[in-house]
C-alpha cells in the first residue's frame, strides 16, 4: 500500500495506492500521521483513483480524518470502492466523488447547442452534454437535481444517467434512441412548421403555468435584481428605481421558468419536445420566462443584426414568428390594444436584462448601451407596472 502527500499552499492531496486491510491499517495509519503536518492544512483531499479496496479498518482511518480534518474530502472513487462508502453512510457526512467514464466526441454529430452546452450524438441510444468552459461538479449535479425536480412536475426533459469526463470538460449522459432538435427539425421540415410553432408555444405554457412552489428551487426574482443592480448609476436615477420597484411589484406565482428556453435546447424523441439546459430552472412569474426569450430571439438584434439569427442558424423571420405564436398562446382573446401593452412590458424587462449584459460581458457593440437605455427610458415613460395579467 502506497501512500503519497501533495501540497500545494494549505492544500494538502494525499494519493492512496492499492487496498487497505485489518493487515496493513496500521501501517497505512502511521504513513498517514508522518506524511501531513500538525498544522496549517486548509483542505485535504484524498484521491483515491488507485485505490482498489477498502475494509472497515480502512475506514476507522478515514472517519479520523474526517475529524482532524472537516473540509476532508474523497475524489476519484472507483465504482467498487463507492458502493462502500455509500452502504457505510460516508457519502453522507463528506464530499465523495466517482471517478468519472472519459468519452470522446470526436467526429459525433451535435444534436442540441446553448449557451453553456453543447450536445452530441455520443452512441446510438445515447447522447452527452457537454458543458462550454469549466464546471464544478456541484453546480451539475444542481442541475440535474432541478431536471429531476422538474421532471416530477410533469415537465418532459432528458433524464441523466451519468456524469463523465470529455477532454478536459465534464459531460452528462443522457438515454435517446432517436432526438433531434427543435431547430434542426424546423430547417429539415418547413412544410410542418405550423406543428413546430405549436409544440414550441405549448412547451413554453406548460412549464410557466405548473406550480412547484413546494420544489425547493429558488425564485428566479431575486437574483435577476442584484444582476440589475450594476444599472444603479449607469440609467437616470428615477428610471432605475421606477424599474426595480415594478420588479418587485410583479406578482410572485410560483410556477416554473426554464431561464434558456429556444429551440437548439428542445430536443425532439419519437414526436414528443424535451428539454435541456436545465441549470437555470427556478420558480417566477411567466414574464421572466417572456422576457429571456424576447433577449435572446429579438433584443440582440437592436444593436447587432442577424445575432440573433447566426445563434440558432434559423433566419429572423422563424424567431419572430415563433415568439408570436408564444404570445397568441399566452394570452388569447386580448385585443390588439392589449397585446401591444403586454408586448412592451415583456420588451422593457428584456431592455433591462440587456443593458446588464452589456455592461457585465463587454459587449457594447454599435452603442448597444446607450441604445437599450433610450429605449428603457421610452418604455417607463408609458409602462406603470409589469403584470401581465392586467
């Protein structure tokens, strides 16, 4: 049995090797107390990818550890070595991570694209999600967690049944004999167009109009407020807290939103819409829903023509008449009077959500700014709350 220490700062990784027993406990107990210092470990992690066994003498050393060191953690689990941990309750009291299946994607054809991930047809009956950049792995098993919760709900989407590593990025697995996604089946199908339009608008109703209040998933309100925040002092001051106040005044439903909602994250299995990206699942009003999916389909297009159309590879024409199949959807019996009224407390919402992100992402391209804020200020001039119901 093999035991090595790496530090890195007050970061302390000890390297596990072979099998610990009632035979070499000891020994391995006392490597252990030599190898890490009295004092000054921040972190310790034990990676245990070599480790191929591990008895209940073993884990007397790893429970004491656990005590010494409360930020302990086990990374790189083999499968037969987890299902130990896991019957023995480790995996409730600390941190304990699988070593994740490595796949590749090279030469597979991507079936679905958003903004965080991209996914391939991985196998004939599988499919992986590939996340843009770096993800930690709580922040995907958050997600998972929220497709999970979702999916109770009665809100179709992929179920996940593995997390794996792809290059040096992390992937979710998912089971899908034949999918395609909403944006490739339109370009492939244009005569079924009005069908897709449909499926599309009823899709979006579905999860805005199911109650979850009882989920445990967090409002999608609050932290939309504190991205608004980097406004103070960029709008006139009476306009940036007319916004916030009708922010606040927006009455609180407890229904779903998806937070990413287009057609390259709606995959389609034998005729029936499912959805990905589900990391942004929360619970809001249906004009937070509205108002991403007016950002991403139409508002970019103010300050950068065809943004919006290049994104989903779909010409501009399909995105607005995709968004206005969603408002006959939402609202229907309104007069045109009203519609128009609902279509701009949706746009003054997105108006806002886009001066955010072009000041936090760098991107004032044309005047993008200033563009948005003019019309932010036109909208609030004439627009006195954000409740779609009235």
């Amino acid at each position: 049995m093999n035991v090595t220490l790496n530090k890195n700062n007050a970061d302390f990784t000890l390297l596990l090797e072979g099998q610990i027993d009632s035979n070499n406990a000891p020994e391995v107990k006392k490597k252990i107390d030599g190898l890490l210092p009295k004092k000054g470990v921040q972190t310790l992690t034990i990676d245990a990818k070599e480790l191929q066994y591990i008895t209940s003498a073993g884990l007397r050393i790893v429970l004491t550890l656990w005590h010494s060191y409360p930020s302990l953690r086990i990374i790189n689990v083999r499968p037969e070595v987890y299902d130990i941990l896991e019957m023995t309750g480790f995996t409730e009291m600390m941190p304990i991570e699988r070593m994740l299946r490595e796949v590749s994607v090279e030469g597979k054809p991507i079936v679905g694209e958003g903004f965080t991930a991209i996914v391939y047809r991985l196998s004939g009956d599988s499919i992986v999600k590939v996340f843009r950049g770096e993800r930690s792995m709580k922040s995907i098993r958050a997600e998972i967690d929220a497709a999970k919760k979702a999916f109770i709900y009665g809100i179709p989407t992929a179920i996940s049944f593995d997390v794996v590593k792809v290059g040096d990025r992390l992937g979710v697995v998912f089971e899908m004999l034949d999918c395609a996604s909403l944006r490739d089946l339109i370009l492939a199908n244009p005569d079924r167009f009005e069908e897709y339009k449909k499926m599309y608008a009823d899709l979006s109703y579905k999860i805005t109009h199911t109650v979850a209040s009882d989920s445990g998933l967090g409002e999608c309100k609050e932290p939309l407020l504190q991205k608004l925040a980097l406004l103070d002092g960029v709008m006139p001051k009476a306009d940036y807290q007319k916004l916030i106040s009708m922010i606040r005044a927006i009455p609180d439903t407890g229904t779903l939103t998806h937070g990413d909602f287009h057609i390259k994250n709606i995959l389609v299995q034998n005729g029936e819409p499912l959805l990905i990206d589900m990391d942004s699942v929360a619970l809001g009003n249906p004009i937070f829903e509205l108002e991403g999916i007016y950002l991403s389909a139409k508002a970019y297009n103010e300050a950068e023509p065809n943004n919006a159309s290049e994104f989903f590879g779909v010409p501009q024409k399909v995105l607005d008449e995709l968004y206005d199949a969603l408002i006959s959807i939402y609202f229907p019996g309104k007069t045109e009077a009203e519609l128009d009224l609902i279509r701009r407390k949706i746009e003054l919402l997105s108006t806002a959500h886009l001066a955010y992100q072009t000041i936090h992402y760098h991107r004032d391209q044309n005047g993008r700014l200033s563009k948005a804020l003019s019309r932010l200020h036109e909208l609030l001039s004439s627009i006195d709350d954000l409740d779609l119901g009235k």
